[in-house]
C-alpha cells in the first residue's frame, strides 16, 4: 500500500519581544472515520538554545498509509497544510490549503480553493456594478497595488455605499472586498459562490497535528 511523509510540525523562533514566537508551516493530517488509516511518528527534534535570545525549533514527521479497509469512493485522507505568520515580519507567509492524498475530497475541504477561484472570477464583475454608482472611489480602488491601500480604497467605497466594511486579510480576502460589498447592495453574481461546509460539523477523524499521531483515529 501507498505511503506518505508529512510535515507536522516545521516552527520556531525565539523569545524575543519584537519577533519571537512560534512561526512556520505546520499541519494535520485528517481521515472520514477511524482505523481506515496507519499512522507513526518517523522523525521528532525539539532543538533549543538559550542566551539572550533563546532559540527553538520544533520538527515533527509523520508516516501515514491505507488499510484494506480504506474505500475510495467514500473515504478520504487528506492534509491541511496551514502557517503560523510571524506579525512582525511583512510577507509571512499564510497561505493554507488541503491536499488530498487518497480517495474522495469532502466538500469542507475544497471550499477554500473553490471560493479563491470564483473571487478571482468574480471580482472585475462586482467591480464593474460599484462602479456605476461610485465611478471615481472604484476606479482610485482598481489603481492602487499596494495591499494595504487597496484595502483602504475598497473600505472607502463601502463607507460611501453605507455598507459595513467587508473582511481584510489574505490575498483572497481583499479580492473579495467589492464582491461583498456588491453582494450587500442587491448585486447577484451570474455565477452562485461555491457552497460553504462548517468543518466542524462534517464527519472526519484527526489522525495527527504538531502533537503527533493521535492513537485513537489510526488502526491496530
């Protein structure tokens, strides 16, 4: 059978007041139901090195496989690979995604990527409505190419619309700003947004994290 080597665990940094903490890649590795998958740890470092600027590093590796009784039709393994941005440090990465690696991807899981894509689709279109009705806030808004003006470009077309402010955070999060905002004044987009799936709620097992394997999720 197939096997994986995942990342768990990548993050360090140091216990400095501007731009310490824990930063770095990091995941967890997700299966639909228990003992359809085999999991162990392959490879575990906790470095540290103190004085003045106490340093660590934390390194966690995992070995993940199929059993016989892993259905691909119905089941799925797969990894969310995420990033912990160090707040300090412009361009830390946060970009997050998930990675089937066997079987069925869950609609929980693909939204992330599906909603990126119609943002992008859709963002020139929920544009183009605003700017009938705000022609110069919109226009000063698709010129700008810096992140943070854009933002507060966009933020000042929902302030003359009368609309609260949409989110701001991730790239797709900013290219969705007129989406929003259009979306509050009546604006139907011609293609309907993927459907959102509360993670939380959807059938899935957690079969390792920064902490390890979780014995529980994995078979005998």
């Amino acid at each position: 059978m197939e096997k994986w080597t995942i990342t768990v665990e990548d993050r360090g940094g140091h216990d400095g007041a501007a731009t310490g903490g824990h930063y770095g890649r990091w995941a967890r590795v997700w299966a639909s139901r228990p003992g359809i998958v085999t999991a162990r740890v392959v490879e575990e470092n906790h470095r540290y090195q103190p004085g003045r600027l106490a340093y660590h590093h934390d390194k966690v590796v995992v070995e993940v496989g199929l059993t016989p009784e892993f259905d691909q039709q119905r089941d799925f393994l797969l990894v969310e690979h995420k990033a912990s941005p160090n707040p300090f440090i412009g361009g830390s990465s946060r970009r997050e995604e998930y990675e089937l690696l066997a079987g069925k991807m869950p609609a929980w899981a693909s939204f992330p990527k599906a909603w990126a894509e119609w943002v992008r689709e859709m963002h020139l279109e929920a544009a183009r409505f605003l700017a009938d009705r705000f022609p110069d806030e919109v226009d000063y808004a698709l010129r700008k190419s810096s992140k943070t003006r854009i933002i507060g470009a966009w933020r000042e077309v929902a302030r003359v619309a009368g609309v609260e402010p949409p989110p701001s955070g991730s790239w797709t999060a900013v290219l969705a700003m007129p989406v929003r905002i259009a979306r509050k004044m009546g604006w139907r987009p011609p293609v309907p947004p993927p459907r959102w799936e509360d993670p939380k709620s959807a059938a899935r097992i957690l079969v390792a994290d920064p902490r390890g394997v979780r014995e529980e999720a994995v078979a005998a």
